[in-house]
C-alpha cells in the first residue's frame, strides 16, 4: 500500500469491500451508496486503486475491486506509518511513547502488561 490516508468516502467505500468479503464492482456497491453518484462511487474505487489499497480485476466490460489486505492487516499499516514517521525524529520519540503508555495505561491495564510483554518478547528475540 502506497498511500492509507483515506477521505471519509473511501473508508466507507473500503469499509463495504470488507463487510462483503469478496470482490464487488461499481455496481455491485451501488446499492449501498443510494446518495453517491455511479461515477463518483467509481472515481472513489479508481483512486483506492492507485493508492494501492484495492487490487483490480477486469471482469467483462467492468472491473471488480478487492481490498489487498484484512481490515487489522491495513490499521496495522497505518499505525506503523505513523508511528515510524513520528519516531524518525529523535526530539519528538520520548513524548510519542510517554503518551502511548499513559493512554494504553488508562484505556486497560491488561493491555498495558501485554505491552510488556511484547517488549520483553523482542529484547529476548534482538540478543
């Protein structure tokens, strides 16, 4: 995936390829878009196309869309974009992972000591 920033219309779009769990056309997403126009639903699915986010297959006259990777698969995509953006720049990592920790710590503990544990798991793995 090239680029996962995503405008509202496409996440919904994309959100629908997942629900459906397999590839769809234009008209086949048509329905759950009453309010989009036919062209911009297709407009919409063309740009997720070349922003790599779905693979595209030519059916007939049209072409079928498919995302490339699972939901978790593309939330991890982003997360690790952004965090690895965020932790180039030395000034700006302690602040970065100060706040991870305080918002995993009060969002649920449980997570908090799987945190641990996955850095424990990695020290073991970099020896």
């Amino acid at each position: 995936m090239r680029d996962t920033r995503l405008g509202p219309l496409e996440a919904r779009v994309l959100d629908a390829l997942w629900a459906r769990g397999r590839a769809a056309s234009v008209r086949d997403l048509q329905p759950g878009f009453p309010a989009i126009a036919y062209t911009t639903l297709m407009t919409t699915l063309d740009r997720l196309h070349r922003k790599g986010v779905l693979a595209r297959e030519k059916q007939g006259r049209a072409f079928v869309y498919a995302p490339v990777a699972s939901r978790d698969e593309f939330r991890a995509a982003i997360a690790g974009g952004t965090l690895s953006s965020m932790l180039a720049d030395p000034a700006g990592a302690g602040p970065l992972l100060s706040f991870f920790v305080d918002a995993v710590s009060r969002s649920d503990e449980a997570l908090l000591d799987e945190l641990e544990r996955l850095i424990r798991e990695k020290r073991r793995e970099d020896r």
